[in-house]
C-alpha cells in the first residue's frame, strides 16, 4: 500500500495567527466551518491524511484521524507552521487578505515547500488580494465590472449613493456606503481604499477548481448571497444555485468569464471564488470580487456535491451533477440550515 498523502490544512485564525481575537468572532466561527468541513472532506478520500494546527482556546476538533497541533502563543504558532510547511505532501492556505496575511502566508509556505502549496500564486494571487489591480484586469480583458477609482478624497467624481471599500479588505469588513457626501472622518484618502457606485442589482456569488497547471476543473453554479446594507455591508450567508428566470443566462455569462480567467491569468490554482452583481435593468452579470481561497460557500457547494470537490483541488477525477435541484442555504457563520428539492425546468 502506497504511502498516505498528508495535507496540512492551515485557516489563519483557528490555527492561532491572532490570540486577540475572541473565540467566538465572526470571523473565528466563520473560519471554524469552512476549515472543518475542507478537513472532513479530505479525510473521507483514501490514502488521504490530515494535519492541522489549533488555537488552545478552541475545542476539540471532533474529525477522526485528524492529527492537531495545539498552540498556544505566535511563537509556537510560527514554529509549527514552518515545521509542518516542510514535511507534509501538500499545504492548503485559507487566511484574510488584509494586511497582507494571506500573500505573507503563502510566500512564507512556498520557500519551504514550493510544489506542496495547492492555492493561486503569481499575477491570479496580486488580482485576487488587491480590488484595485482586479479592476484594471477587468479593464484589460473586458470583464464587466463595478466602476472603481481611487478614493482620495472629496474630489472622486462618483454618484451616490457609493461605497468606499478597502483595496484588500476580506469579505464585507470596513466597507462603509455614503449616501449623501457626509464622509466618515476616519476614511483615509492615502490610496488604500476604493470607491464605486452602489448599483441595484442581486448579489451572487461562485466558484471554481483549477488544477496546478491552471486548467479549470469544475466550474460551480452561482449562488445567492444575502446581505444586508445600510450604513455599512453586512454578509449573512446565501442559497445555492440561486433560482431566478435570467439564472440560466446568468451562468452561461458567468463560464465565459471563468473562461477568460483561466486564458489571461497566470497562476490559477485551487478553489477560486467569485462575488457577482447580477443587473436586472440589463440583464449583465458584473464582477465584484475575486476570492483566491476557500470562502464560506464551499459549506453549500459540499452539501450539494459531497467530496467531488477537494477531489477537484486535487486534481483528482471528480463528477458532479448540477442537474440535481436540490438547493441550500446556509448562514454566514457557515451552519448549513435549510436543504430542500426545487421544481426542476418544465
């Protein structure tokens, strides 16, 4: 019998990068699902092990055979990262892109172990960690986008209501929507944060697995997201596939775009995710961001399609049927809540 490939599956917060964060955040709780249910995921293919790293504060993990390094200070944090980084088959990386956690990660694993490492690198990584070198990548390829400018201050020519985000924020944290040019004082102006229009429209969201070559897999039905915005933009989870008359339009749109990202960006590799603005007024589904890592809807898209996914990340032959109208929604804490047949189209 061949030797198991171990995969060291690392998420940032549960794995103890920030021992002030309380245990029971949202940003932890949402961590938690998506890392647990990946290490479930893995565990259950053959001749597959696990190893992780684990905040002391937190529970046991409760996956069998997963083998856990407890820490308990960012000095062991950081010593077991590297040893782990440097002795297991392949490493999987889900951290924030704030503040560069998530590059800062990933460039550290990859002197360690470069061909282990089974998430983007390169130009996809610079895209998808920074909203401002996407917006000029959609620019470039002619992938309909949001509008987006540098905010600077009170003199970007922009209509409101509009929304200032961070240039590598992840998720809905620190973006602020101004309705009526009462700028918050503590906006800075310095480059680090963008500015677009707040367009009417659904929010969605999708994803895909592309191979170390960059070859793509699978590519995922869009989903709902549902959030919610008033002064600021709160994420609370989603249904998947998202079930509307365009949504078969929608998709076709949103392959071809997965098919100009597989052809003019370099270092796609992994589980890649997508936020999507679908425009009803034109029937456009438009680019909000690109997610170059795990994100909470993978807790819907396992429900769907079981293990077919890591298997994808693999690299691994993998089936799934997106036929099967079975839907599901699932908050943003990532506790699937709901899993229900669907009318399948006349």
């Amino acid at each position: 019998m061949s030797t198991p490939l171990t995969i060291f599956v690392y998420e940032h917060l549960t794995s103890g990068g920030c021992f002030d964060v309380p245990v029971d955040s949202s940003l932890m709780v949402e961590g938690r699902a998506m890392a647990e249910s990946l290490m479930a995921d893995f565990q259950s293919l053959s001749n597959v092990s696990v190893v992780t790293m684990r905040d002391d504060r937190l529970p046991e993990l409760g996956i069998d055979d997963v083998e856990v390094q407890r820490v308990t200070s960012k000095n062991e944090q950081e010593s077991a990262f590297i040893n782990l980084c440097q002795t297991v088959g392949r490493i999987l990386i889900i951290a924030p892109e704030s503040e560069g956690v998530f590059g800062d990660r990933l460039e550290t694993a990859r002197k360690l172990n470069p061909i282990a490492v089974m998430n983007c690198s390169g130009r996809a990584l610079e895209v998808g960690c920074d909203k401002w070198e996407l917006a000029e990548f959609c620019d470039e390829t002619k992938i309909p986008h949001i509008s987006t400018a540098l905010w600077t201050g009170q003199d970007v020519d922009v209509s409101y209501p509009m929304v200032i985000k961070p240039r590598d924020g992840a998720g809905c944290e620190e973006i602020v929507v101004v309705k009526d040019g009462a700028i918050p004082a503590e906006i800075k102006s310095d480059g680090s944060r963008l500015v677009q229009p707040m367009l009417d429209g659904i929010s969605l969201s999708s994803a895909a697995c592309f191979s170390s070559e960059g070859e793509l897999l699978l590519a995922l039905p869009l989903g709902e997201q549902h959030v919610s915005i008033t002064d600021s933009v709160k994420y609370q989870g989603g249904t998947i596939p998202w079930q509307h008359e365009m949504c078969d339009e929608a998709n076709r749109q949103a392959t071809k775009i997965w098919s100009i990202f597989k052809k003019e960006l370099i270092g796609l590799q992994g589980y890649v995710g997508i936020d999507w603005l679908w425009e009803e007024e034109t029937n456009t589904l438009r680019m909000v961001e690109l997610n170059p890592r795990l994100t909470t809807a993978y807790v819907g898209y396992r429900k769907l399609f079981g293990n077919e996914l890591v298997k994808a990340m693999l690299g691994v032959s993998c089936e799934i049927d997106t036929t099967d109208f079975t839907q599901v929604s699932f908050t943003a804490d990532g506790v699937v809540n709901r899993s229900e047949s669907i009318a399948r189209p006349s």
